[in-house]
C-alpha cells in the first residue's frame, strides 16, 4: 500500500515562535492569516488529529469545529497538480488493471 500526502514546504512570516506565527504556502500564495487558520502546519500527531495548544484562540477554533479546522489545514497545506501526479502514477503501475 502507498498513501500519498504531499504537503507544500510552508514559510512562517515574521519573527515570531512557530506556534504562534502566520505561515505561507509559497505554491498557492495562501496566508494561515487570510485563510482564519489558528494552525498551518501538518505533523505526524496533526495528521490524525492530535494538537498541542499553545494558543487560546487555537483551541477555540478546534473545540467549534475540530474536523473542520483539520480539513482547512490539510487543504491549506496541499501542492496544486498533485492529484494529476498520483493518477499518472497508478495508470503508470497498472495499479488496478
């Protein structure tokens, strides 16, 4: 089994501590700021939804909608293109023929 997530390389904006900092997604030019995004970034423990809260507002944002909130990062984190990669791929491996 192959799970593909491919991520964007995030940029934090500003000189603040990466908990609390705003982030870019340099491929989609998307701010965590503009987006209403507490959090940006995707870990191993985010991934499935476990966070660690340094902030207030964050933990507001996922006790109002936590699946919502981890779909927004997940989006937010995405590489524009990869989908058409990943089906490339599988019609190059003759995944399901």
């Amino acid at each position: 089994m192959i799970v593909f997530a491919p991520i964007a390389q995030l940029e934090k904006i500003g000189t603040a501590h990466p908990d609390l900092a705003d982030w870019l997604n340099p491929l989609t030019k998307e701010t965590s700021d503009a987006l209403g995004l507490e959090e940006a970034r995707v870990d191993y423990g985010k991934g499935m939804g476990q966070f660690l809260v340094a902030k207030q507002a964050l933990r507001e944002q996922l006790l109002c909608g936590g699946e919502t909130t981890l779909r927004r990062i997940w989006a937010f984190n995405r590489v524009p293109g990869s989908r058409e990669a990943v089906h490339k791929f599988i019609e190059a491996q003759r995944t399901f023929a």
